[in-house]
C-alpha cells in the first residue's frame, strides 16, 4: 500500500511545509490578547465575585491556549513552525489540556454561582451553546487519544481517517467555543456599551477565522488526495 494511505508512523495530517511563518498567527495572538485584556476590565470594572471568573477563564481557554493548540499543529505558526512535528504535537497535548482545565474550571464557577443564586441552568442560547462546546471538548480529548494510538487501530481504520476525524471535532469544538463567547456579549451581563460590545465580536472573530482557515484548508486538501486516489485506482 502507498504511503499516501496514511499507516506510517511518519504520516502527519498536516505535511511538512516550506513555509515561513506566517505573522497571521501575530494578529491572531494580538486579537486574542486584546480581547482578554477587555474581558478582564469588564469583569473587574465594578468589583470582583465569583462570576467574575467565569467570562475571564472562558476567554483565556478558548481564545488563548486553546487556539494555541491548534496553531501548535498548523503550518506556518510563528511559535512553532522551527520545532520537529514531535515536539509540536507535544506542545498541542499540553495546550489543549491546560485549555480544557481552564474551560472546564469556568464551567464549574458558573455552575456554583447558578445554585447559589438560585438561577435555572441552561436556559440562555448562550447557556446551550456552551453545554455543547464542554462535551465535544471531552469527544475531541477522546479523539486525540485514539490520535496518539491511531497505528495501532490501523486495522479498524486508516491512521489517516482518524487524524483528519480528530482535526474535523476539534475545528467544530472551538466553533463552537467561540459562538458561546460571542453570545455572552448579547447577554444580560453585558453593559458595557455597545462600541466596546462590537469591538469585542470583531476581535473574537478575528481570531477564529485566522485560526481555523490553515486547518480546515488542511483537511479538505488532505481528504482531496486520499479520495482523488482511491478514485484514480477505478
């Protein structure tokens, strides 16, 4: 079988690029910074409580470590593009598993701060799409895990299939991450004026457009060549 099929342990589900890295990936972080330094004065502006935590540690885990994670794997990121794709794939592990604490601490305080106060749990469009984001954070935890396995599932399926599965959850996992941030700023909690309110949805989609368009290139280039193949043989 040729190698475009995927089973060697050398197989990546993004191929080595000549590419220098790509200062998309500064806008990103700088969108990304800037976003969490508003978040920040927002929950602070008028004291401090437990909610407070909650936008801050969800921006922080989506917008930061977890679009790190993601870039860690793509070609052209300005951090790790110099790095061997063990060592960036080492770097996606650690990423998104601090991303994923910090997501699923926010979690938590919300869900402490809704018993105290006696308020009813998902409810808000806001409340659903961010329910849905925390279970495909743990399906996409799953999926990397049979990532990191994927030779020795060859014989059930294609190394190939699973990595670009895997990369496919995850692309809807952050989508999904980043609608639940974008409704939190049409919430109740929001009175912050609507120029910062804008300025905030433009920063957010900043950054996941610029960190989803590589990725999702990827997989459908991928998908392309291994389909195109398989035709080719017909």
């Amino acid at each position: 079988m040729p190698a475009t099929d995927g089973t060697s342990e050398s197989t990546n589900l993004v191929p080595p690029s000549n590419l220098k890295p790509s200062y998309m990936n500064l806008i990103n972080n700088s969108a990304a910074l800037i976003f969490n330094g508003i978040i920040i004065y927002c929950c602070f502006r008028d004291g401090v409580s437990l909610f407070s935590f909650h936008p801050i540690l969800m921006s922080m885990g989506w917008l930061i470590f977890m679009c790190s994670a993601v870039n860690a794997v793509t070609p052209g990121d300005f951090a790790t593009e110099w790095m061997p794709i063990r060592l960036r794939s080492a770097r996606h592990w650690v990423l998104q598993l601090v991303a994923a604490t910090i997501i699923l601490t926010g979690f938590i305080i919300i869900m402490i701060n809704k018993i105290i106060n006696d308020k009813p749990h998902f409810v808000s469009l806001h409340a659903k799409f961010g329910l849905a984001a925390i279970i495909f954070t743990f399906l996409t935890s799953l999926g990397g895990l049979t990532t990191l396995y994927s030779l020795k599932l060859k014989d059930y399926l294609a190394p190939i299939y699973i990595k670009v599965i895997h990369a496919s959850v995850g692309l809807i996992t952050l989508c999904l991450g980043v609608i639940t941030i974008v409704l939190g700023n049409f919430s109740n909690w929001w009175t912050f004026g609507e120029v910062l309110r804008f300025l905030s949805i433009i920063l957010v989609l900043i950054v996941l457009t610029l960190t989803i368009l590589r990725p999702t290139l990827k997989v459908y280039f991928r998908l392309k060549e291994r389909f195109g193949y398989v035709s080719s043989n017909y």
